[in-house]
C-alpha cells in the first residue's frame, strides 16, 4: 500500500505549478518539491511513484533533458518495463529516434518475455514509429506481435490502436492493419 497519498500530492503539485515563475536556470517548484522526497523515501512503491510524479512534472515544463535523465535514473533503480518505456519516450521527444526505437524494442521484448504489458508495449512502440514515420518497423513488429501465442495476462491493458489511421495514412501494409482492428473488435 502507498504511504503517498495521491490526491494531495496532485493538488499540491498544481498548485505548485499555478504559482511557478520560470526564467532561465530557474526550475519549477513542483520538480524541486519532488526531487527533494526522494532522497527521504525507503519504500520502493513511494519512490516508483515520485519517480512517475517527477517525469510527468519534467514533461509539463518541456524538460526533456530532464525527463531523460530521471528516467535514467528509475530504469537502473527498478529495472522494469516501463520505467525503460519512459527512457524510450525521452529520447523520442529528444529526437534522439534510433536510442528510442532500440529501447522501445527491448521493452517490447522485455513485456513478451514476461507476457506482462505486451499490448502496452507494442502500443507504445507503435506510436512512436508512427511519429517517426517507420513504418517498415511498423510492419515488421506488428508481424512479431502477431507471431505471439501468448496466453491472455491479466497485467496488460487491452489492444491499443489509436495509431492504426496514421499508420494506414502513412503506408503500413493495409491487411496488418486490417488484422489488427479485428483483433481490437474482437477484445
């Protein structure tokens, strides 16, 4: 159980953010105001947690830099697939496209090793190549996904296809696609 209590910390961090004065090397109160629990903290779902805080935080202030580095930073500290998404996500908006598309992958390979986030993963993969414009790698993960035959997991969220018309638009192979909304009607 979470000693965090989510919902104040949420206000808080508004609150924070509503009374922020930026100006160059000034950091937001909300960013300083969390890295100064972590070190505070023992317990790993609190610091999971602050962790998720301090990246959403960093990414509302555009600091992409940062997000990377505390990403980082929870990746070596948890290990776990979505912290490695997050590290994904950071080099995406740094455009920094092939050190995300690698870690995309391995936290694709990662969730298909556990069958744990799989759909999550592939998701988040897509989107972003999607955003890229790989569609060839579009096509070819959605032939990896497809050659799974795991069992349905319980720690996954449904069949995310939110970037299937872009992919289409963009050149994706039109019955992958095609494939992919029966599975997501079928769900």
């Amino acid at each position: 159980m979470y000693s965090i209590d989510d919902k104040q910390l949420s206000s808080d961090l508004r609150h924070l953010r509503d009374q922020t004065v930026t100006g160059d090397g000034v950091e937001p109160s909300g960013i300083n105001f969390l890295k100064s629990m972590l070190p505070e903290l023992t317990d790993p779902d609190d610091r999971y947690r602050i962790y998720q805080y301090l990246l959403s935080e960093l990414r509302i202030h555009s600091d992409f830099v940062g997000a990377l580095e505390w990403a980082q930073k929870r990746l070596v500290e948890f290990g776990d697939i979505v912290s490695r998404d997050s590290v994904a996500r950071a080099l995406l908006e740094l455009g920094r496209n092939l050190e995300a598309l690698t870690e995309f992958r391995i936290a694709f390979r990662a969730a298909v090793e556990s069958n744990k986030l799989v759909n999550f993963t592939f998701g988040e993969f897509m989107r972003a190549m999607v955003k890229v414009g790989d569609i060839e790698t579009v096509n070819s993960v959605t032939r990896e996904y497809f050659a799974l035959k795991l069992p349905k997991s319980e720690a996954d969220c449904a069949l995310e296809t939110d970037w299937l018309d872009v992919a289409e638009a963009q050149g994706a192979q039109r019955e992958l696609i095609g494939e992919l909304r029966r599975r997501k009607s079928s769900n």
